[in-house]
C-alpha cells in the first residue's frame, strides 16, 4: 500500500487563500515577501521537517508543491532543507486552481496506479506525529473488510496540540478536534482518480465512512499572524511547555524546544517583527 503526503509551500494558486489578490503577480509579490518567507521557512524548519523526517515508517512519498517562478534564494534554500529527508519530493508547477494543481501533484506521483494509496495532506507550519504514517498503515491493515465495501475510508487522529514558535521556546495547549488537515489519511483503492484534495477535509465524513483515534497525539498545529485560517482557527490559552510537554514533542514529533529557540532567534524573524 503507498502512502503519498502532499504540501502546498507558497504555491501561487489561483484561489485557495483567504487573501485574494487581482493578479498573479500581486499573489506571487504577496507569497515571496521577505518577511512572510523568513516567517513560512522558521515553521516549516522547526515543525514540518523534524517530523516528517522522523517517520518509524520510512515508506512513503512526501511531496511539496511550489511555484516556477519562486526567487533566489528561497529556491535554493527549500532545495537544500529538504535534502535531508529522501522521502520528500518538491514539484513545480504553473499557476492553477489550489486543489487541482495539488490532485494533478498526486496524480503525477501516483503513475499508473496499481495500488492502494493513503493519501495525507500537511501544511508547511505544522508537525504530524513521528508514527503516523505507520499508524495508518496498521489501520488500514486491520480494517481490509471495511475497506472491500467502502475503499475510500478517513483515517482521523483527533488529538494533538495547538502552539505558538517563538525564540522564547514553545506555548502550547492540549486540543481535541473534528478533521483537521494534519491529523488524517485517507485510503483509495487502487485506479482511483480521486485523491484526497478532491474532499475538504472538514468534510471527508460526509462522503466516506471515518475511523477515529483519540490518541495518541498526533499533531502540532501551529498559531502565528500568518495563519490563513486565522478566522476559524480558535482555542484557548497556550501555556508555556514543562519537561514532560518538552519531552513528549521530542517523543512524540522530533520537535526539540531548543532548536525552536535557535530557529526563531533569526534576526530576518526579529526585524520582521518590528
């Protein structure tokens, strides 16, 4: 059974933001701001990369969607973080509406398609837990007689944690949620040609049967003035983490609070902030 993941890292999409923008190049002006990019590559250094990166599973594609045109030397840079993570594939494509340009990525990688696929979508600032994709893979082992009647299944872990980056460490709070983005899989048989940026994902049990783990943690969302979803993306108060919290997202995602520390003390982040 593949697993492909899929993250969209300042894509020029066609729609798929909040912030709308008449133009592509009002929208790739927007996207590659100097301080928008030092903000995305802080989060997608410290959340997206150790975990992925960690996985107890090592079979699975990861790929990120970006622009033709992002600039130097943020190009560059992307090239050289994700060289450390062989699972990771960066694809570049052409303005397009976001989802289709993020089915057409799976499509691509999916090839003839002969298998069974879990399919998983990430954004660039949060962290998934180092067993998810061996989770799922169980999952979906153990589920095959469902699965003979409804291929198509939501894989949904609900717990994980809301936090906020910053040099002075990690603030975080516990969250149980209802299908986030970061805590979910979802299976295909074999020639399908949907994926699953075919379903918004708050939606995926309206169209398919859902198997739901209340544990363990299995995301780190994260909070930042960035966030697109900003509007619906509410919790309560973030603490800052004690040594069990710290020792629990070293354990549980590869996030290790000094080098969040280390990270958000860049001085591009901090004159950002002024």
């Amino acid at each position: 059974m593949r697993v492909i993941g899929v993250c969209r890292f300042s894509y020029p999409a066609l729609g798929g933001f909040k912030r709308m923008h008449d133009t592509i190049e009002e929208r790739e002006a927007y996207l590659y701001a100097s301080d928008r990019m030092e903000l995305r590559f802080a989060h997608f250094e410290a959340l997206v990369l150790p975990s992925i990166g960690a996985q107890t599973d090592r079979e699975f594609t990861f790929l990120i969607v970006i622009g033709e045109r992002m600039p130097e030397p943020y190009l560059t840079r992307l090239y050289d973080l994700c060289a450390t993570v062989p699972q990771i594939k960066i694809v570049q494509r052409p303005p397009q509406k976001h989802r289709l340009a993020m089915q057409l990525a799976i499509q691509h990688e999916l090839g003839a398609n002969e298998e069974d696929t879990i399919q998983f979508r990430l954004d660039d600032d949060d962290a998934m837990g180092v067993d998810f994709v061996a989770q799922c893979r169980s999952i979906a082992r153990r589920s095959s007689r469902l699965r003979r009647r409804e291929p198509r299944m939501v894989i949904e872990f609900n717990s994980g944690y809301s936090a906020r980056l910053s040099a002075e460490g990690i603030t975080a709070e516990p969250v149980i949620t209802q299908f986030w983005a970061c805590g979910l899989g979802v299976t295909f048989p074999a020639g399908d040609t949907r994926t699953v940026m075919n379903y918004g994902h708050h939606k995926l049990h309206h169209s398919m049967p859902a198997v739901i783990h209340p544990r363990p943690p299995m995301y780190i969302r994260a909070k930042h003035d960035d966030n697109d979803s900003a509007a619906k993306f509410k919790t309560g108060p973030l603490k800052p983490l004690d040594d069990a919290g710290r020792q629990l997202f070293r354990d549980r995602f590869n996030v290790e609070e000094a080098e969040i520390c280390r990270i958000f003390a860049n001085p591009a982040l901090l004159r950002g902030k002024g």
